[in-house]
C-alpha cells in the first residue's frame, strides 16, 4: 500500500505502510449478552496499541450476527492483541451465547501494484 507522508513542507512516497483487517464474525444466540460483551470489547480494542479503527456491525440480513472489522497497523499488533486478557474476556463473555464458534480472517492489504 503506499502512503503520502508529508514532511517539512515536502511530500514524500512511503510504500511500506503496513495494514491488517481482521473479520470476526458471531452468530448469537443471546444477542443482548453478546451485545453487551462486544460493546466492552469494542471500547478497550480502540485503546490498543496499533489499532488503527475498529467497527461493530450488525447484519441487516440475519439479525442474530454481529461483525467486528478491525484494522492494524501490523500483523505483529493483531497477534498481540488476540493473543491479549481482553480477546480472552471476550471469548469468556459469550461462551453459550453463541450458536457456533465464531470465524476469524485475517486480511493483509495489497495495492493495484500488487495484483499485476
């Protein structure tokens, strides 16, 4: 992906700006415990470190899903986090709340460049 940074008054091209979107996906059985559990997690996810956005949907298809979108900046802050207290709490929160297991990607960003 290339960023434009600009520095003292010039721009310059830095195409190694690092980028990893995580989906998570949670079908809910209890949707107002899992609800509740992704409202904390959303919250204390925004203050880690190398998170870049974080959005809670829901699907307007199947009302029972949530979706997390989670952008990084790098695989590294991902890995960290999930492997954190909070994702911990997280999956203790909407343990039986949930009808499957929730499904994790993890995307890495490619520009245009990448694909030809």
């Amino acid at each position: 992906m290339t960023d434009q940074v600009e520095t003292e008054g010039k721009i310059s091209t830095n195409s190694s700006v690092d980028l990893t979107v995580v989906i998570i996906r949670l079908d809910a059985s209890d949707r107002a415990l899992v609800a509740s559990a992704l409202s904390l997690y959303i919250v204390e996810t925004r203050r880690q470190p190398g998170n870049r956005n974080v959005d809670l949907c829901v699907s307007a298809a199947v009302p029972s899903v949530f979706v997390v979108i989670e952008k990084w900046t790098s695989t590294e802050a991902h890995q960290t986090h999930f492997d954190s207290v909070l994702t911990s709490n997280l999956a203790e929160a909407c343990r039986g709340a949930l009808r499957s297991a929730p499904i994790f990607d993890v995307l890495e960003s490619i520009s245009a460049h990448d694909l030809s």
